[in-house]
C-alpha cells in the first residue's frame, strides 16, 4: 500500500517516521515511552558506567529509543569531550580537476568510518577567499583541517591554520613541522622507466615538465636511477621539458623523434603529454607499440583508456592519498585532546602504481614473444 505522507495516521509506519522528520525526538519521548526517568536514558544511551541499572530496564530504554527513532545530538556530546566531530576540507582546485573524485571519495569514506563530517570548501585559488573559509571553519569548530594542493607542490601554510591539526594532502610545506600525504614521485619515475627497460629499451626518451616543482624533480630522478641501475649512461639528449598539456607532449616528442638517432621508447611526464606524443608519432609515421613505446603518468582515464592503442601510465594514488591523509589527521587530533601521545609530524609517500595497457613493446626489430628480462638494480 502506498503511504501518503500528507496523512500519516493511515500507516503506523508511515505516523513514525512521519514524527520522526516533523519533530526529533529528545530523552523526554524516549523516557516517557520507557517509563523511566529522562536520568536513566541519559545513562543508558551514553553508556555511563558504574551505575546501577538492571538489564531490564536497560533493554527497555534501548528498545524505545529505537522504536521511536531516536537519534543522539552529537555536536552536543562533541562539545562535552571538546569536538565537534567535523574536519574542514579546503583546496585550492582540486575540486574542479579530474583526480577530484578520487581524492575527496578515499577522505570522505575514512572519515564517515571515525565518525567524522568533511566539511568542503574550494577557493579556487583565491587567497582573500581561502583566508575567509579558513575562518569560517575555525569559528565551526572543526577539529581539524586537511589542505589540499590541485598537484603535488610545496605550498605555504595559512597562518591561520597553526591553531588547529593540520595534514597537508598531495603537498608539503619547508615546515617538518606540518604533516602530509604526497605520491612517492621518484619511484613512480623509476616504475615507468624500469617497465620500458624490462621490455628491452636501451635509448629511451624523458618528456619532462618545465616547472621546478617535486613531482618533475622526482620523476627525472627516478629516470635516471633506473638507467644507472641497468648500466645505462644518463643522457641529457633524451630529456627535454615543456609545459606539461597536449601541446607540450607533442612538442617534446617531436624533438626526440628529429634526433639522428632517436629514442625507442617515451616516457612521458604526464598522460596529457602523452596524447601530444601519440600524435607526434603519427606524424614522423611511427606506429605505436611496433615503431616506438610510450608510457604516461597520472592514469587520466579519459585520456589513456581512450587513446589508440590504450595508453600504458603510472597511476597517482589519489583514493589512498585521501584515505591516509583523514588517518593522520585523526591521530593529530587526539594527541592535540591528549586521547593519545603526542607524535613528530607523519610524512608519508605512497606508492604509484603501473598500469598495463597495450602502448608498450618490445623495440623495433625484436621479437614480441621473446622472454622479457628484469635489469638488475
């Protein structure tokens, strides 16, 4: 039977949740419903030791209080214990790129399993406004904040936010001080350059990022570590930076590709690079995996799993990074509760993952099916 919500006498269902959404119900109902005092409830559905109370009568209370739909005001107990059970989210534009989901999905679902509200803000790079949002969270009570950088960046710190937790996500600050989550960049480098060189590429081309910023600085490093580890002199012919967009990658390929001797293989800073190398490759009339190998980095699946062939990338673990940075945030606040022993800041780099898709062979005039080797180191 249908329930109609304008007359909901016609359905005892229906009449409670009806109350339920029309009034909350308070420890009043729940204790005139238990035929108790409001003093019981109050010990029972906070779970009060040392007192008194038979299981009877406990029983009695849980059951009204669940009949009645009762639910607890946790900002009241929030502030009791001096929590408001709440962390700000604020961002600069992450919110507006692809990796956004990913990202506020891993914090969303680690805080909603501690029991914690995100509460998100996005300034869109703004200062003026980012300084207002900051406050208005601070006047909320947040318990603490997480600042997320749209990419892996060393940024300053609010000064603002020295007064609360702090965990900084997919950023770093010169301060050891402030916690962060960052993606381990030099060994997502290494992973790319170490899958290409597994395949048999010896001369193999970096499209790098112009801007001084941590995660080129890693990715190069990682390049080159992995090259010395397989007895590979680093060559600065093969590396070349632009900015880091379609155009960039096409610009960068088409450089190492006019080389008198060019690479076998690309490794592209980003997956937007990457789809600028595809194109350069179409044009110098190389096919790819046959002609020449490209991997990316960032896994934008609009762009790798819709190039041709599918773009072979290192992942960014942007779900993990969210996840992670809510558990130290967590821990930051109960020590600054003193619920738990004060700690140093927590810097952690997560791992970057590989992920196979067909844009990755063997160099040109090798045998497909020839066993592939691992390079030492």
């Amino acid at each position: 039977m249908d329930v109609n919500v304008h007359e909901p006498h016609r359905n005892p269902a229906a009449q409670t949740f009806w109350q339920v959404l029309m009034k909350r119900i308070g420890l009043k109902d729940v204790a005139a419903a238990a035929g108790v005092s409001v003093t019981t409830v109050s010990h029972v559905l906070n779970d009060v030791q040392g007192k008194r109370i038979n299981s009877a009568t406990r029983q009695t209370v849980l059951d009204a209080a669940e009949r009645m739909g009762y639910l607890p005001n946790g900002l009241a107990r929030g502030l009791r214990l001096s929590r408001s059970n709440t962390v700000g989210f604020v961002s600069d534009e992450i919110a507006t790129t692809p990796h956004a989901g990913q990202i506020i999905r891993g914090a969303q679902e680690a805080a909603a399993t501690r029991g914690l509200m995100l509460l998100m803000l996005n300034t869109g790079g703004d200062q003026e406004l980012e300084d207002k949002e900051i406050a208005l969270l601070l006047q909320h009570r947040v318990d603490g904040v997480l600042y997320a950088a749209m990419y892996h960046r060393v940024v300053e710190v609010p000064e603002r936010l020295r007064s609360v937790p702090t965990v900084l996500l997919d950023a770093r600050s010169d301060d050891p001080g402030i916690a962060s989550v960052v993606p381990d960049e030099e060994q997502g480098g290494r992973t790319a350059t170490r899958e290409l060189l597994a395949r048999g590429h010896r001369r193999i081309g970096f499209v790098n990022h112009i801007e001084d910023i941590p995660a080129a600085r890693g990715r190069l490093a990682g390049y080159k570590a992995e090259l010395a580890g397989a007895g590979i002199a680093f060559d600065p012919n093969l590396v070349v930076a632009h900015n880091a967009v379609g155009s960039g990658g096409y610009q960068g390929a088409r450089a190492l590709l006019d080389q008198e001797h060019p690479p076998t293989a690309l490794f592209c800073f980003n997956d937007r690079m990457a789809m600028g190398a595809y194109r350069a490759a179409a044009e110098a009339g190389l096919a790819i995996p046959a002609d020449l190998s490209v991997i990316g980095f960032d896994n934008q699946e609009l762009i790798s799993e819709n190039l041709f062939p599918a773009l072979t990338t290192v992942a960014l673990p942007h779900y993990e990074m969210g996840a992670r940075a809510i558990v130290h945030l967590q821990q930051a606040i109960d020590a600054a509760a003193g619920a738990a022993p004060a700690a140093a800041a927590v810097h952690e780099y997560l791992h970057c993952p590989l992920i196979l898709r067909d844009s990755v062979g063997p160099p040109p005039g090798r045998d497909a099916g020839q066993p592939r080797t691992t390079p030492t180191g």
